[in-house]
C-alpha cells in the first residue's frame, strides 16, 4: 500500500499561483483529452471562480464531455473544440492572459490545443495530481500527487481566493471527487475525500440522485456487451491478472459507444485474488486503449509508463499499437515483471510527479 494514499492532507498552494489568479482577466482554462468528471469539474469548478472574481474565463475541452456527467456544467460554461469549427486553437491562445491546465500535466494530453499554447507565450499554470508531467513547462504548478482528484484542490483553492463555497459548485467539485475514487471504492479516498465529501454534502450536496446520473443510468446494450467483455477475460500468472479485450466487433454488435465503455475495468476488478487487472478496448486497425487497476499493492503506473502512458499507482492508462496478440503479449510481460519485482521497487511508490 502506497502510505501517501491514504495520508494526503493539503501541500502549500504556490503563492505565486494565487495571485494569477487573482490578477487574470483572461484566463483559458484547458484539461486533458476525452475529459472525464474530474477534468470537466475541475476546469467548471475553476472557470466560477475566476468569474467572481470579476474575470473573463473560457474552458475549451478538446472532446465532450460524456453525456451523463453533463449537469455539472450547470450553465454550459465549457465549449467543445471538437464541436465548433468557429474555435481555433490559435486565437483562443492569443486573446488569452493566463493559460491554467487543470487535471493533466502533461501538455501531449492537451491534444489538438498542444501545439497553439506551446507556441505561445502567454503563461501557463498547472493544477494537478498526477504522477507524470513537465514541471518546466509551466509558470507555476500545484500538483498533488497524492490529492485523490484535481477538483479537491480546486476546492481549496476557492477559499484560497477568499471565496465563498456554493451548492452547485460544490456538486460540481463533488462529481470530480466520486468518479475519481470510483464513489471512494478506490485507494485513493482516504481521509481527505471523505472529509471533502463531508463537506460538500454540507453545501447543500444530495449524493444518491448523483449516484443515479453516473453509475446507474446505462444503456441495456451497454450491459450486453458488459456481458461479453466479463464471459471473455482470461485469468492469467497464477491467478493474479486479470485481462479482457473490447474489440470493435463487440463495439458494433452492440452499437455502444467509446463513453459508455466508462466503469469496465471497474467490473473486471471484481475476481478475488486479483492483483493487477487490464482492458484492452480496440479504437482502430492495430490501435489499442489500455486501461490498468492495481487491487493491491503494485503499482501499474510504470506498466502504463513503460508504453508512453501514465496515470496514478492504482490507475494508469497507455496506448499501444499492433496486432492483439502482439499487445497483450507485450502487456503480460510488463505486469510479469511487476509481480517478480523487475520494476525498480523505489519507482513502486515514489508519488512525486516528476
Ligand atoms: P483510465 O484507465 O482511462 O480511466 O485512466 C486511468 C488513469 O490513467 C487516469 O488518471 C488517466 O489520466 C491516466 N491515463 C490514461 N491513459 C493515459 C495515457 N495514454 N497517458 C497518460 N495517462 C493516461
Ligand atoms: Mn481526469
Ligand atoms: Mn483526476
């Protein structure tokens, strides 16, 4: 067990990260590719603060947001680069004042907008709590490794700015905490998530209809092709991996798309005895998704790292390319090396970021 886990209380934020915040007027805020709850909380989350303070805020997602975690933007605050041709990455950098990335410090995660705020000049500042990122390429960064979502920090950060907590934005911040901790199954929620929970619920935060929108309001196609994945993982080195693989066939079969795919590693984690599982999901000819969980003690995250991915110790993530056979091969070789103990045991729980 990674002590930091369980044991994060909130680091120093940097000082010079709050007054740019205060001094913006305007700021772009931006988050990794295919947002998910943290991401988009994180960034609404932000983008309500700056706007009490009298700023001018844009949050541009490069892919959008699925579906089901939509309501979190309680007044559409976020645009989609993907959705509008009239969005350039180019000139949303140029009208900017302050470029602030939030749960991602990784700037290849920023996707189609990477090369426009790489060009640019305008100063950049990173909220995060990821392993893996460029401290360099930002003015200043709060990054939290240990930190069980980014949307806690920004939590902090508002009563940082002297502002007030509200209920929609502590629903928003509260839907960043939930998917993050897999509604504080995971590891990660340790005192700290249920402490912030605590408090949001006490903003006025009605947790089960929460619970309804996000983890139990999918399609019956959605479940079917569950179903499939589940009938098809293979229980491998002695019981202790686990692994499926989502092919596009099943995909079609069942007419379901990449977002609802959300939580299936989850269901692959379920078979005792466990310790790492893997869903590989085909997104094109030879072109694999990776999703890895540790149940235990190992940390996947060099696993995801050794094939240009990243992530935290219990959930990490790469792509790889090739033929099927070829990238599970490749990947039971990894997780082989991590439970004979080939991977340098200091990187095992080494939380800093860099
Ligand atoms: P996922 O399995 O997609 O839910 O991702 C688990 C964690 O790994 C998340 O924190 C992601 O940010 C991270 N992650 C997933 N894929 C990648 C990737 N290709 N590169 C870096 N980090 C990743
Ligand atoms: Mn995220
Ligand atoms: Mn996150």
């Amino acid at each position: 067990m990674c002590a930091v886990e369980s044991s994060w209380s909130p680091g120093e934020i940097p000082p010079d990260l709050i007054e740019r915040l205060k001094n913006c007027q305007k700021p772009l805020i931006l988050t990794h590719i295919y947002p998910d709850g943290d991401a988009l909380g994180s960034a609404v989350g932000m983008h309500r603060a700056l706007q009490q303070l009298g700023a001018h805020p844009r949050t541009i997602l490069t892919h959008p947001v699925p579906e089901k975690l939509l309501f979190i933007d309680h007044d559409n605050l976020a645009e989609v680069l993907s959705e509008s041709s009239d969005l350039q990455p180019e000139s949303l950098v140029a009208e900017a004042d302050l470029i602030i990335v939030v749960d991602t410090s990784a700037p290849e995660r920023l996707g189609l907008l990477e090369s426009a705020v790489s060009a640019s000049e305008v100063p950049r500042v990173c909220i995060d709590h990821h392993l893996e990122g460029s401290l360099d390429y930002f003015a200043s960064v709060w990054c939290e490794p240990a930190s069980p979502a980014t949307g806690n920090l920004v939590f902090e950060l508002i009563s940082a700015l002297g502002l007030q907590h509200d209920k929609n934005t502590a629903e928003t911040l509260f839907v960043s905490l939930a998917t993050d901790t897999g509604w504080s199954r995971h590891s990660n929620a340790g005192f700290q998530a249920w402490k912030y929970a605590a408090e949001m619920v006490s903003l006025g935060v009605d947790p089960e209809p929460i619970y309804n929108r996000i983890f139990q309001s999918f399609s019956h196609e959605r479940t079917r092709s569950l179903g499939d994945l589940l009938s098809k993982s293979v229980l491998c080195q002695g019981g202790k991996v686990l692994y499926s693989v989502f092919t596009e066939e099943i995909r079609s079969q069942h007419r379901v798309n990449m977002e609802d795919l959300d939580g299936f590693v989850d269901s692959l984690g379920q078979v005792k005895g466990t310790e790492i599982v893997f869903l590989v999901v085909e997104v094109g000819p030879e072109r694999f998704k990776v999703s890895l969980r540790s149940r235990g003690d190992y940390s996947v995250h060099g696993v995801a790292a050794q094939f240009g991915g990243g992530g935290h110790a219990k959930a990490a993530g790469c792509r790889l390319n090739g033929s099927e056979e070829d990238v599970i091969r490749q990947l039971l070789a990894a997780c082989e090396s991590l439970l004979e103990g080939d991977f340098d045991p200091a990187a095992q729980v080494d939380e800093t970021p860099r």
